[in-house]
C-alpha cells in the first residue's frame, strides 16, 4: 500500500484532477480543499498580502496505481513548471 500525497496551487487543480481521470488515477482520494503554507515557491496564505491557496490530495493504493498517479503528475508539471506541485510518497514498512 503507498499513501501519495500531492500539493498544489489552486490555479491548477483542474489540470491535475483532468490528468489524474486521464490516467484512470486516484478515482478514491481525499481532497483538503485550502492549505497554507510555504515552500520552495510564494507563500500560500490566503490573505491580502499572499492571496494564493494551495490544496492537498490523498491517495491510498497500489504500486501500479500510484506509479499512474506520478506520471499524471509528472504530465501536469511539464506544462506548469513555475507552479508550486509537489508529489510525497509513504510507502507501508509492514
């Protein structure tokens, strides 16, 4: 079981949710609608200062699930590459 978690700026939420049904990927996942926070891009607040928002998706699957879900991913940062969108992987130890 991989537990894949993708952050993202809003702005692109639809191109990864199109590239994730394309990829027939994450078809069961949970979706934290607004997330702040500060990474390698702007800062995500949601304020008048930094008024942009990012957004998490999780996904609990399999191996040949998850290796669809990162080249969804993958597809989507290649036509955004200054966009914020970072992909963890937590693999089960058990």
């Amino acid at each position: 079981m991989v537990r894949i978690e993708i952050i993202a700026d809003q702005a692109v939420e639809d191109d990864i949710r199109e590239a994730l049904r394309e990829y027939k990927a994450a078809k069961h996942f949970t979706k934290i609608p607004v997330v702040y926070g500060e990474g390698n891009t702007e800062p995500k607040y949601g304020d008048h200062i930094w008024p942009e928002e990012n957004f998490i998706i999780i996904v609990y699957c399999e191996d040949d699930e998850a290796a669809r879900v990162k080249a969804a991913i993958a597809k989507v940062k290649e036509h955004f590459p200054q966009e914020g969108i970072k992909l963890f992987e937590m693999r089960d130890q058990s």
